[in-house]
C-alpha cells in the first residue's frame, strides 16, 4: 500500500513537542497545587527529580545499549517508513523504570502501598524485559509466547491483588461526583482484570516515537492528582512515574535514539493500574486511560472482523487500514509527529475531564 502524507509545520519537531508538553504538565502541576493552596514543590520536587534522573542514566545506558547491538527488529508489513527505525536500541525501560521506582520509594519512606505498586512495576517490567531480550537474542519479533507472557504477568497480579485484598486495603471503587461502589469478592476479578489490561493497552500504544512515553507521563500525573487528598504517597508515586516518561522523551522524541521496549510499556500500564486500584480510582483511570484503551479496543476489533468476514481462501476485510489506530493514521497520511502532537492533545483533555468529574 502506498503511503501518503499530509504537510507538517517546520516548527513541528518532536523535540519542540516534547518541550510543549513539558511546559504543559509543568503548567498543571502549578496551577493545581496554587489553586488548592498546597505547598508547589510537593509535587513538583520528586516529578522533576525522577525526570532528571531519567535524562542523566539514559545517556550513560543509551550508548551502552548501541554498543550492544540491542536494535529493534522492525515489522516489515508495518509502515514503510519505519524501516529507518531498524537498529534503534530498544530495551530503554531498564533505566526509566528503576530510576522513576528508586525516586518514588525513597522520597515516600518506603510506604507499604507506595513499594507494593514498586514490585508490582518491577514485576511486569521484568517480563517486558525477558521478551525484549529473546526478541534481541534471536532477532525476530517473536519472543516470549503469548500464553506465557500473561501467564507471568497473571502470576504478578494475583500475587499483588492477594496482597491489597486480604489487607482489606481496597474495598470501593470511587465514582464521579462523589459516589462509591462496594466491591466485595468482585475485588478479585477487576483487579486481574485491569491490571492485565492496561499492561496491554499501553504495549499495545508504544508503536511511535514519544507516543506511549508522552501519553504515559500524561495519564500518571493526572492519576497523581486524582489521587493527591485521600493518597498523597501514592500520588508521589504517579508523579514519579510520570517525570520519568517525560524525562524519557530527551531520548526518544522524534528521532529517538532508544525506544522504551516492553520492558518500559509493560511496567507503564502495571504502574497506572497498581496506583488506580490501591487509591480506588477505577473510573478516573479509565478516563485518563481511553487513549490506551482505544489503541487495544481497535486491535481487537480488527482481529474480530477479520476473522468474522473470511472467504473461503481463509482472506478476511480489514476494519482499519493497520492496527493499533496509529498505525491505521499513518497509513491514512498522518505523519508521526501529527499523530503523536493528537494523541498528546487528547491525554491532556483526557485529564482535565478526569479532574473535572472528580470534583
């Protein structure tokens, strides 16, 4: 299929988006804590030092992994244009994820809720990083088995939501304005549930440059902020999580220089679901989350309609031109950084409607 493209505006680089973005999320975090009358620097403080230990370990790691040879093994019936991609190293989540874990268990004095949601990134960051490596070790797209990547991701989980449950730590979901559900034995099933979920979505969405970073950094401030009155240790470990993604976009904005692998993706989604069920903010993750979720509803869809319009030569219709979204964008004539600088409009509309329908 040949490929298209609309114009892009000199200015628009992915570095200068990157910068917006930055500006953005600092704009945020100020005006919430002002309007609130809450001390700036409490959130602002460990998101920027999380951001800046990302930057700093990312230019010791990032050479070190281009000595390796960890580049990326590119899809070849995905977009032409990404076969310039080939040879990037990927694997980058094995500096953003210890730094941005590392900032946030030692700035909260290892708070009980705060090293669960730890362990549980760490957790799914590990299996992340076993299918990079396998992919790298035999240089294919192909590393781990689907089956015994979410068997190990369930393990992760289960052992986590056996932990908060018999602690009695999470027992309703909060709902807009103000409301509550009781959740009872259905703990157990939206906990698996949404944490394996939105491990997917979010590996599902890291599939350009900056996307899932700027998106991620996007959705764990405003999952901090929701979470800052009733859970302000776990709202340190939101911003934490959300410096490091934006600090990974130094090296990752378009051009990037490492892609974050699924050892970052994985981790991404584990941490946002790992905050969202300890602090009982279900519904406000879903809002912040819809772009990811979008991202894995239109996989499914095109796995589903595929199968479903099948001719007799076992050929099926396509729903979207290639899936996830943004790839069905790119092939649609969007460039990169027009999907990206969308997305990211969308992840910053996604957050002020979440802090909106908690107030």
């Amino acid at each position: 299929m040949k490929e298209v493209t609309f114009p892009t505006p000199k200015l628009l680089t992915g570095r200068n988006l990157s910068l917006l973005l930055f500006f953005s999320l600092i704009g945020i975090i100020i005006s919430f804590q002002y309007l609130r009358h809450k001390e700036i620097l409490d959130l602002l403080l460990p998101w920027s030092v999380s951001l800046l230990a990302v930057i700093a370990s990312g230019t010791i790691v990032v050479p070190w992994l281009r000595q390796l040879k960890a580049g990326q093994v590119i899809r070849e019936d995905g977009p032409q244009s990404h076969l310039q991609k080939a040879g990037t190293p990927t694997m980058g989540g094995i500096f953003v994820v210890p730094s941005s874990l590392l900032v946030a268990v030692l700035w909260t004095k290892f708070d009980p809720n705060v090293v669960a949601a730890a362990l549980l990134t760490l957790a799914f960051g590990f299996v992340g990083w076993l299918d990079d490596w396998l992919i790298l070790r035999y240089k294919s797209n192909k590393g781990i088995s689907a089956p015994l990547k979410l068997f190990l991701l369930g393990v992760a989980s289960i052992g986590f939501s056996a932990w908060a449950g018999f602690q009695g730590l999470v027992t309703t979901v909060s709902l807009p304005w103000g409301f509550s559900l009781s959740l009872g034995l259905l703990f157990w099933l939206l906990a698996l549930f949404v944490l394996l979920g939105a491990s997917n979505a979010t590996n599902l969405t890291d599939g350009l440059d900056g996307l899932a970073g700027g998106t991620g950094a996007i959705a764990s401030l405003g999952l901090g902020l929701l979470l800052y009155d009733q859970y302000p240790q776990l709202s340190i470990f939101c911003l934490c999580v959300s410096g490091a993604y934006l600090g990974f976009l130094w090296h990752n904005h378009n051009p990037a220089k490492v892609f974050m692998g699924d050892t970052g993706s994985l981790a991404l989604g584990g941490a946002l679901a790992a905050a969202g069920i300890l602090g009982g903010q279900l519904w406000g993750l879903l809002i912040l989350s819809l772009l990811f979720v979008w991202e894995s509803l239109s996989t499914i869809l095109q796995v589903g309609y595929y199968k479903l319009t099948k001719n007799e030569e076992g050929i099926g219709k396509r729903l979207f031109k290639m899936a996830p979204f943004h790839h069905h964008l790119e092939l649609s004539g969007w460039t990169e950084l027009q999907v990206v600088g969308s997305f990211y409009t969308i992840g910053l509309v996604l957050l002020g409607l979440s802090l909106l329908v908690k107030t």
